[in-house]
C-alpha cells in the first residue's frame, strides 16, 4: 500500500541516521547525504545543502545564498518539500509590477 502523504512527511522528519538503536551513550552513525542534497539543520533553523564533510562536522550552504556553516551531523535531517517551498518563499522578491487595489 502505498505511503499517505502524513506518513512521507513524518520519514523526512528522521534524522539521517542508520543502524539499530544503540546503548544510551553510544552515537549513531550518520549517514551523509549526497553533496548538494537540501538539509535542514535543526539547531540553527536553516535550510540549506549539503556540500561536504570535515573533522566530524557537515558543511553546508545556505540554499539561496549566504555564508555556509559547518554543523554536528546529529542536528541535521533531510529538508522536506514544503521547507523548501517556504525557505524559497522567504528569499523572493516581490515582482515589480504587482499592485494591490482594494
């Protein structure tokens, strides 16, 4: 049977991580997603991609633009479709020749 699309949404909602459940303690290991791939780092509340690894940490860059970061793997996830649509939302211009009559 095929995925509702509340059950897709709650999948991208897992971090990226593999294995079963370890001891408490014990860190999963992180799989990494491909270079370019949208993220969403979930201790800063950005949107952005993938564009490698260094020293434990995943750099990213902001998906329209702006300074990349590096981030603890643990607090990054698959961005879904819709945080995408919003992180471009908040990125666009208004078009010059809309007017607003009331």
């Amino acid at each position: 049977m095929p995925k509702t699309y509340d059950e897709h949404e709650a999948e991208q909602h897992q971090p990226l991580a593999t294995g079963s459940p370890q001891p408490e303690g014990e860190l999963l290991p992180l799989r990494a997603p491909g270079v370019g791939d949208p993220v969403v780092d979930l201790s800063r509340g950005i949107v952005g991609t993938y564009q490698g690894a260094a020293d434990g940490r995943w750099q990213l860059e902001p998906l329209h633009g702006g300074e990349p970061w590096t981030a603890d793997p643990v607090h990054v996830r698959t961005a879904t479709v819709n945080e995408r649509i919003r992180d471009g939302m908040r990125h666009a211009e208004p078009a010059a020749d809309v007017r607003y009559t009331g």
